[in-house]
C-alpha cells in the first residue's frame, strides 16, 4: 500500500473507503502513518491543517486504544497544532501526556485548562513550568492546592511575583521549604517576605532574609513594646549570652530568649543552636545591641573556623545597614503577629543606597574590619584575666 503524500491529501472518499474495507489494523496504520506524515510536514497551510482534522478525527475514532496512544504522541511532535488536533492528542496520548506538556511550543488555553480540569497534579506542574502562559491558565494553577505544583510555579521566572501571586507564593513558602528556597534564588522575589520560613532556609539563604531588611523602614513590630521594657538591661543580656554560649550552655540560652522574646522554646531552641548567628543576630540587633557588644556574643554562638572572620565581618556589615526595628519585626513575624505583604508597599520598599560610606563585608583575615578585630582583642583580653 502506497501511503498519502501530506502535500497533497488523497480525497477524504478515499480515507473512508480504506477504512470500511480494511478493518482495524488497515485504519491502525493509516493513523500512525497520516500523523507521521503531518509531523513530518512542518507547517502546514489553513487548508491542509482543516483537511488533516477531518482525516485524523475519523481515524482516532476507529482505531485502536494502543494505535491512538502511539499516533498522538507522534502527532505530538508536530510544529503547529490546531485546538481540535491539540485535544486529539490530550485525549489518546496518554501516559506520554507530561512530555507532550513540557515540549509543544504552542497550546492554547483551552487545552491546557482543559488539563487543569483533571486535576493531575503531574500535567499542572508541568504546566506551571511553561512559558508564556496567559492570567487565565495562571489564576487556575495558583487556585490548585498541591506543592508540586507551587515548586514549579516559584522556579518558573517567566512569571512575575505580584498582586496575588505574590501574596500566594509567599503564603506556600511558609509550608514548603523547597518553595521558600526557590524563591530565595529569586532576583524579583523580596527575600523579607521569606520570614516566616526563616528557620527551614539554607544558612546562604537566612543571610538574604536579613539583607532583605537593609536600608528599608518597617511597619511597627508588636514585639518592639517587649523590647522597651528590657532595653535598660541590653548590656547585662549580652554579657549573659555571651557568658552561656561562651559555655555552650545552649538550653539555658534557650530559656532566656523565652522569656525576653515571648517566642516558644521551640523556635527559641533553634536560635540557641542555630551555629550560623543569624537567628541571634536578629535577636541581638532587635534588641538594639551594637555592632561591638553583638560580634563578641556571636564570635560564641558561631561554629565559623576558617571563615569565623569572614563571617564576623559579613554580621558587622549587617549591624551598620540593619536597623533594630528591622530585626524586630522580623521577630514579630515569627510570632506571626504582622502582614508581611505590608512590605510591598511604596514606604516599605527597601532603598539601595551604594556610596563610599556603605560598609562592605571583610575579606577572610582579620585585618578587614574594625570592629570584629575590637571585639577579637576585647574577648582576647577577657580570656587573658579569667586564665589569670
């Protein structure tokens, strides 16, 4: 048997005819070979796209179930589709539906909400991670409850966090730690509304949630009330800290941020082991403690070896653009006492303020900063009495 040129389509009469006389596995091979021959075709004109519906339609319909999973993902691959073939193909591809998702260049919406529709959590995460898809497909795929589907959505940077969007990334980022952490490698994602996960980011990560709140006004912290009524004992609270960490007497650190912060002993457990600093050091500068007095209890709290000067230096930095309002916000957003969305607004935006007078972090000796090398010798000093 001579199969059809796509070019030039044998009369629809004669496809019938095939059909009717040859049985199943006549229309079997028609329906592999017409798809093969359509994909193969480039892209086709109008006329030839029509003729094709008509052809592929009726053979689908008498085929069988193995011959139409196998001519759809052949049909598949074609470089241009109609919404007609697009649903011929979603309704018979079958398990091979994911790759056809994740590789056409062009579906239309109807296709792809159709898809939604199914509630396959594969397909919608796979959609979630095209580009190019209009605020119809992607109001359906931020109403869908599932992870994978927000993983794909927080990885996909043909999407612009805003409006909602913004405000429904944020709120997955808060149950799924592999979505706050996408969308902490994000550019155009304000690493501050990543708060709330503080505690499940990678430590690179923790230090950009408090980068996030550099240089920027906060709204009021329902905590900053606390934090009032202790300020008159910041020094004795330092020489505590520095004193139980000094010891590694990190339960007993534990306590002590319960009962100055009103956070639970859980989350007050991680900031006591928390060997990075940056838990304390929110709490530190929340607790308007300077730069001087908060590197010689975070040179304690740390387990930094070869890079300890590096990372004192880095903290150092943070003290000089962080302000205490700041960090104590942050801390009312781990009591969950704020909005966070309340910082997308204009007066809440951070300021990039580049200049001269902006300290940078220190190179890994010690020699690059100032005050961790003040706060070296002044712990320095103290070791040399105590051995005394």
């Amino acid at each position: 048997m001579v199969l059809p040129n796509m070019l030039g389509f044998q009369p629809y009469e004669t496809f019938q005819l095939l059909i009717e006389t040859g049985g199943v596995d006549r229309t079997n091979t028609l329906l592999i070979a017409a798809c093969d021959a359509y994909a193969r075709r480039g892209r086709p004109t109008l006329p030839e796209m029509e003729q094709f519906e008509t052809l592929a339609t009726r053979l689908f319909q008498s085929a069988s179930p193995q011959a139409r999973a196998k001519a759809a993902a052949i049909l598949g691959r074609s470089e241009l589709l109609s919404q007609t073939l697009e649903q011929l193909v979603i309704e018979n591809i079958g398990e091979d539906l994911v790759s056809f998702l994740a590789n056409a260049e062009e579906l239309s919406d109807r296709t792809l909400l159709d898809v939604l529709g199914r509630y396959d959590v594969a397909a919608a995460a796979t959609i979630a991670g095209r580009k190019n898809l209009t605020n119809v497909v992607l109001a359906k795929l931020f109403q869908m409850n599932s992870r994978k589907v927000y993983r794909a959505l927080s990885t996909n940077l043909d999407i612009t966090p805003r409006g909602a969007y913004l405000s429904a990334l944020a709120r997955s980022a808060q149950m799924d730690h592999l979505v706050a952490e996408a969308l902490g490698e994000r550019k155009d994602f304000d690493a501050a509304l990543l708060a709330p996960a503080f505690f499940d980011l990678s430590d690179a990560q923790r230090i950009k949630v408090i980068q996030a709140f550099a240089n920027r006004e906060t709204p009021a912290a329902p905590i900053s009330r606390t934090i009032e009524q202790l300020s008159v004992a910041t020094p004795e609270l330092t020489k505590a800290l520095m004193k139980l960490f000094s010891e590694n007497r990190r339960p007993e650190v534990t306590k002590l941020l319960a009962q100055i912060t009103g956070l639970d002993e859980v989350r007050c457990g991680q900031i006591a082991h928390d060997v990075t600093g940056a838990s304390t050091f929110v709490v530190l500068r929340g607790f308007g403690v300077s730069a001087y007095d908060g590197l010689k209890v975070l040179i304690h709290a740390t387990s930094h070896d070869s890079e300890r000067s590096r990372a004192l230096a880095d903290f150092a930095s943070l003290f000089a653009t962080v302000s205490a309002d700041a960090m104590a916000y942050l801390m009312s957003a781990w009591r969950g006492e704020v909005n966070l969305l309340d910082l997308s607004k204009p007066q809440y935006r951070p300021v990039n303020m580049p200049s001269r007078r902006t300290q940078q972090p220190a190179a890994a000796s010690g020699s690059g900063n100032a005050v961790v090398e003040q706060a070296m010798v002044a712990l320095s000093r103290i070791g040399a009495r105590r051995a005394g």
